[in-house]
C-alpha cells in the first residue's frame, strides 16, 4: 500500500490503537479499519472484498480491491467517444402475490412502485428517457426484469427496494451492486464464494461507480444512515448487460423510516437524490 499511495500522491498514516489506515491528497480520503471489510471513500462507507493486512511491517489492501473497489471509483473510466447515457431502466421491486417486505399495513411492493413513478418523472425532466419492469401490481420473474432492460437496450439498470428487519431496530439506505466472481458477497455470512463470472460481471467498475453515486447522494441529501455500498449475487443484476445496481432505500420495519417512505413528500426526495447520483455517475464517465 505504501508504494501505492505513493504513486498516487496519498499521504499514509497508519494507527495503532485504534487500527487503521488513512491516505488523503488534494482532492480524495480512504480510511480502512483494522480486521475489517468496512472503508470510507471520501466519507461514504463501502464494504470491501477482503480486510486490511500487514505484512513485514507495512499495511496492506488486497490487490481485488484496489482494482475493483478503490480504481474504479476514485478514477472513474471514460465511456467511449460518442456513447452517451441517454435510458435508464427502472425496477419496482416485487409485485402481484410476492409482496415483499411486509411490516403492518406496509407492504414493499407498494412503495417501490410509488417510488420509481416519482423517479421516472424526474429523469425525464433531467434529459433520460425511462422504462419501467412494472407499472402496475404485478408479478414478475426475477430473470425477466433484466431481460427487460437488455432488450431495451438500456444504458443503466436500477431495482427499487424497502427493508424490513424481524427486530424492527435497523435503519438507513445501502445500495447493492454485483458480487465481483472471485469473492463472497458482503452479506454472504461466510458462505464460500461462486467464483463462475456472471455477464454483469462485465460492468464490475461501472457497478460499484454507479453505487457509489447513489449511495453518497442518498446519505448527503437525505440525511440517513450510511449502511454502505455492499455487493451481491442478486438475481435481478447478474444478467444485467448494463451497469446495474440495487437500492435498499430504507426499513419499512423502522417507525420512522417507515413513516418517511409512507410519506409522497419525502419520496420525492429520494427520487432527486436518485437523480442527482445518476448525473453524478453520468458526469464521472462523460466528463
């Protein structure tokens, strides 16, 4: 890591107790936990691939991370001369019999669909043209919501989600993206990793820059709880032939949030802040 921060004009600190890592320059900060897969990027929590290490007396960041985690969102790759980001494919998570997270009279299927009509408002009004999975409560396959979107040849794909936890104590935002093929996903719970490459493997830099957008708008303009870009072997993004990422916007489960996600106002909110992270990322590929 040292040779690394280096390269890249980062001042390393490294502390004892507690055990961390710092590097900062003119215009980013990454802060690592000893014996932890938590991270900041510039403030923003995501779940790395694998720990912090030391080795012959110097910290370490796996090579995984730093080509999947760290380069793609601290330099963003350019998309090609004359492609742009013009459709993006909304997914109101679940619908018709499959309700998703139920907590009371609150069912997910509901908000979500509430949320991405918000949404696909908004993105027009920003310039992107917009397709549903879904405009009604109905059910729909797994497999089918990114057919949908790779058929419409959509440049971006973005499923709509709520919480719930049996507790009812959690709260905040998190946004998924795919679970790079070499290692386990961040909630896998010590699961062994598949390590067969999905085709949404083909975005992986694209993923987590995407993910990142959205989860740093979301916490900033929503004032929530950062509960981190984390990765996934969701069906809904592994045959995604697009960038494509997932969006917990909150716990159903938690009075407050829930009275938040019930609310048309407060959807809105989260729908400019989807918004405002899809310029983001937008910008950071065209720019």
């Amino acid at each position: 890591m040292p040779q690394w921060a280096k390269e890249h004009d980062f001042k390393l600190i490294w502390s004892r107790e507690p055990e961390g890592l710092t590097l900062t320059n003119r215009t980013a900060s990454l802060s690592f936990k000893g014996d932890s897969l938590l991270a900041e990027i510039n403030g923003i929590n995501v779940w790395l691939c694998d720990p912090i290490w030391m080795k012959d007396g110097q910290p370490c960041v796996s090579s995984l991370d730093l080509q999947a985690t760290i380069r793609p969102t601290l330099f963003p790759q350019k998309k090609h001369a004359g492609m742009s980001l013009k459709k993006i494919c909304l997914d109101p998570g679940h619908g018709g019999n499959d309700t998703g997270g139920v907590s009371g009279k609150y069912l997910e299927k509901q908000y979500t669909l509430l949320l991405a009509k918000a949404l696909a408002g908004q993105l027009r009004a920003a310039g992107f043209k917009v397709l549903l999975t879904r405009t009604k409560d109905k059910f729909m396959e797994l497999a089918d919501r990114p057919a949908f979107a790779n058929q419409h040849r959509a440049d971006l794909f973005i499923s709509l989600h709520f919480n719930v936890t049996p507790r009812g104590k959690a709260s905040g935002v998190e946004v998924y993206c795919l679970t790079p093929a070499t290692t386990t996903s961040t909630n896998a719970r010590g699961k062994l990793a598949d390590k067969t490459p999905m085709p949404g493997n083909r975005h992986d830099a694209q993923n987590i820059l995407l993910a990142y957008h959205l989860q740093k708008s979301l916490v900033s303009r929503l004032s929530v709880e950062d509960r981190g870009v984390r990765r996934a072997r969701f069906g809904v993004l592994c045959t995604a032939a697009m960038p494509a990422v997932l969006i917990e916007g909150g716990f159903l489960s938690d009075a407050d949030e829930q009275k938040k996600i019930a609310d048309p106002k407060y959807r809105t909110r989260m729908a400019e802040a989807i918004v405002h992270g899809a310029l983001a990322y937008k910008h950071s590929i065209e720019s």
